[in-house]
C-alpha cells in the first residue's frame, strides 16, 4: 500500500488543530407508520445532541457552531434546525446553528463542513449531523406552497432554465429522456446499466431483487453490531383513537403505561424473501421494461444522527478518545438527467485525493437509495454487491435512507465497522439528488 494523502496534512499542516472525530450517535429508524414518526425532527437531533454530550464532558461554550442536514426544511425542521437543536438541547446561547441542504448527502456534508471549520482554525469543537422526518414531511414537501386561489397546496416545480442547460439538453437527447424526480432518474439509469451489462430484463430484475434480499439478510442478522449506533428513544404508544399517548403537559413521556422504548431500526424485513420481491409490482417505468419496485428501493424512513469533531488539542485536554479522522473527501457534480450516479465519480476522486484505492479500503459503503444505484456502482467501480466490505451492516434498501441524516450514519457505520474489526481505512459514498455525489475516506485512530 502507497502511503496515503491526508487533506489536513497536505494542507494545514498543524497536527494540534488536526479534526478528529469524538464520538457518533444516531437515533432508530423508523418506519411508515412506525413510533418514530410521533417525535418533532428537531427533538430527534436534540436526542443525539443530548446524548452525545452527556457521554463527552466537555465545557459546552467550547461548541463553536451546530451544523444540522434536512432536505424538508419545514413543520418542526423549519427556521433554522442546527440553531433550534442546539437551544433545546440546552447548548449555550453562544452556540450558533446552521442548517444545510446538499439533498442525500446533506448528512456527509455537515460532518465536511464541521472538520472544515476547524482545520481552518475557525473553530475547536462543532456539533454536527442530520435528519428527516419522510414519513410527516415527503421528500420535496418543501416544493410546496398554499395557493389562496386555489385553496389548496400547489408545487412550485425546479426551474424551467435547468431543461435548456445545454448539458442537460444533450444528456436528455442521449437518454431520451427528461430531467425528473429520483424515481423516474433511477429507472432511466437501470435501463442504461441493463442495456452495459446485457441482461435480459428479467436477469436484471432478479439482479436488483438479489441484492435487496442481501441487504436485508445482512440489516437481520448483524444487529449486535449495528446496534452500538443507536441510543434508543421513548415513542408514544398509540391509543384505540389512533392518537399518540401523551402525558399532562402534551409531551412524550418516559414512561411504560404511556410509551415504548424504541431500540432497533423498525425498517429491516426478516421475512423477506426472493419470493416475496418477485411478486411486487413495478414502480416505474412501463410494466413491458420496468424493475424498479418497492422492494428493490429503500423505505421512507426518519431519524437522526450527531457527531461530535474538535481539534486533536482539544480533545487530548479533556481527555476523551480520539476515534477517527477524515483522511480525504470529495463531492461532485454528475448528469443530473440519470441523476444518481454520484458514487462513480465521488469514489474515484475522493481515493485520487488520497493516493488509494479500493483495495486498500477495509469497508465501502455505498447507499442503497435504489438498487439501480447500487448495480451502476458496482459495475463501473469493479466491485461485487456480495463482496464482504460491502455495506456489510446492510444499506438503505432494508435500513431506510433518511436524506438528511444518511451521510452522517454511513461515516459513523464505518467509524464503527472499523472499530469492530480493528481494521484501518474505510470509505462511503452516495448518489445525490439533483445530479451529485459525495464520498468520505475515514481513518481509524487505533487500528489492530
């Protein structure tokens, strides 16, 4: 193995304000009409914030900002969710917030915009993460006003100019096809990766019902591991009316006769078999040349995920376990009419950074958005979906993928999977709405 490049050594050079990663928490996930759903997504990031405070004691006036993902930026995810977050969570006053948008990699860009921060020398310590609440708030509800006129909510559709982008005109004459939702971008991408490898459609359909399958094994059977990730969180129960129960002041209470103690991603399907997928019907597409369906595609989901990053100095002075650090990083703009192709730019750049390669990676995560997704990736990177680095905890596909917070739990997944097996170097990776990708080289702080 070539030494690798580390970004903050090649560039900053101060090994006392190196970023180093403390400590990472995420909350259950929760699925449709699952416990989850009843909590505001703002509490669901103080949850995280709470717990990973209480679990690092640290002078909270150190926290130089509070940086929170959310795609549906509305309801109780609305104002300005990292500023919102940090005063319940009781952060000091001092403390600012910031929320950001950068769509399914929101999550990995708040933990990018955390450890920029401080290899800047602009802070010592942020807080950061991610969540979505899909179930309450749908992806793109935020493009959704309420028309007076009309009386009802009316879409705002993307701007008409992004059509006569030239590259998206030519990308569009290429595909036949037109820039559109997630859904019809990643049945256009299965049809190319079909029409790459030759399969026939019913190969390809087995192909992507497979490897859902897989991921859903995996999620079932590798929870005592999975579960270090997670601290469980109270949801109300549901009475004969079909309403939350709550105590006196309306709150959500921690309290048995009134609630349940929510420990494990509600997502994850044991039953699941190949039977069972086969039998979906399609989701897009027309049915003559269609393979995307639900179980082939990941839930809606919500949760939450924090983690908490300071300088090396820093965290030497309080004494805490220095964990892991970022060694490189990249995001990238792709074809934004297949959309969802981001992990087979993201990847490449990201290891060309570092002087890697997959090889040299203990771990790759790549999100499960769509199994098409997953296929491309696999294909073009040389990579086999049953390769044992490969989302070895399971994906999105049987975990869910809320977008928020999803980059936020696919660098802690590996935080942890490296930990757990004393190995060194991972890396994950996700498509992007819009035409983007992102990807994050981690290292462990003590491998074996």
């Amino acid at each position: 193995m070539v030494e690798p490049v580390s970004m903050y050594e090649k560039y900053f050079k101060d090994p006392k304000r190196e970023p180093v990663l403390v400590d990472y928490v995420r909350t259950p996930m929760g699925k449709r009409r699952g416990t989850i759903v009843w909590h505001r997504g703002d509490d669901l990031v103080v949850h995280c914030y709470e717990t990973i405070l209480k679990r690092n004691k640290i002078d909270l006036s150190s926290i130089g900002d509070s940086i929170v993902a959310c795609n549906s930026q509305i309801g109780d995810c609305a104002l300005d969710i990292g500023r919102t977050a940090a005063l319940a969570a009781h952060l000091p006053v001092s403390v600012p917030g910031m929320s950001i948008n950068r769509q399914c990699a929101g999550g990995a860009q708040a933990v990018m915009s955390a450890w920029q921060a401080i290899a800047s020398g602009i802070h010592d310590c942020v807080i950061c993460g991610g969540v979505e609440v899909q179930n309450k708030y749908p992806i793109m509800s935020d493009t959704y006003i309420f028309d007076r006129e009309q009386n009802k909510a009316v879409m705002i559709p993307p701007n008409k100019k992004i059509q006569s982008n030239p590259e998206v005109v030519r990308k569009a004459q290429e595909y036949k096809a037109q820039m559109a939702d997630q859904i019809t971008a990643a049945h256009y991408l299965g049809v190319v990766w079909r029409d790459k490898s030759g399969k026939s459609l019913e190969e390809f359909r087995n192909e992507l019902d497979g490897l859902s399958l897989h991921s859903h094994k995996k999620a079932c059977s590798t929870w005592d591991k999975r579960g270090k990730e997670i601290e469980p969180i109270w949801c109300p129960k549901i009475d004969e009316n079909g309403n939350p129960m709550l105590n006196e002041k309306k709150e959500i209470a921690k309290d048995p006769s009134l609630s349940v103690l929510t420990e494990k991603d509600e997502t994850p399907r044991p039953t699941t078999s190949m039977e069972k997928l086969t039998s979906l019907r399609t989701i897009a597409g027309r049915k003559s040349k269609a393979f995307l369906t639900a179980g082939n595609s990941c839930p809606t989901t919500d949760g939450a995920a924090a983690q908490l990053w300071m300088t090396r100095e820093l965290a030497e002075e309080y004494g805490l376990k220095i964990r892991a650090g970022i060694v490189n990083f990249a995001v990238v703009g792709t074809d934004p009419v297949l959309m969802l192709t981001g992990p087979i730019k993201a990847i490449p750049e990201a290891l060309k950074r570092a002087n890697m390669t997959l090889d040299d990676m203990a771990f790759i995560e790549v999100n499960e958005a769509f199994s098409p997704v997953v296929y491309a990736s696999c294909y073009d990177l040389g990579l086999d979906w049953k390769d044992e680095r490969f989302n070895p905890w399971g994906g999105a596909i049987a975990l869910g993928h809320p977008t928020g917070m999803t980059g936020t739990r696919l660098i802690g997944s590996n935080l942890h999977q490296l930990e757990e097996s004393g190995k060194e170097y991972a890396i994950s990776s996700m498509c992007v709405g819009l035409g983007m990708g992102a990807a994050t080289i981690i290292r462990n702080e003590h491998p074996k």
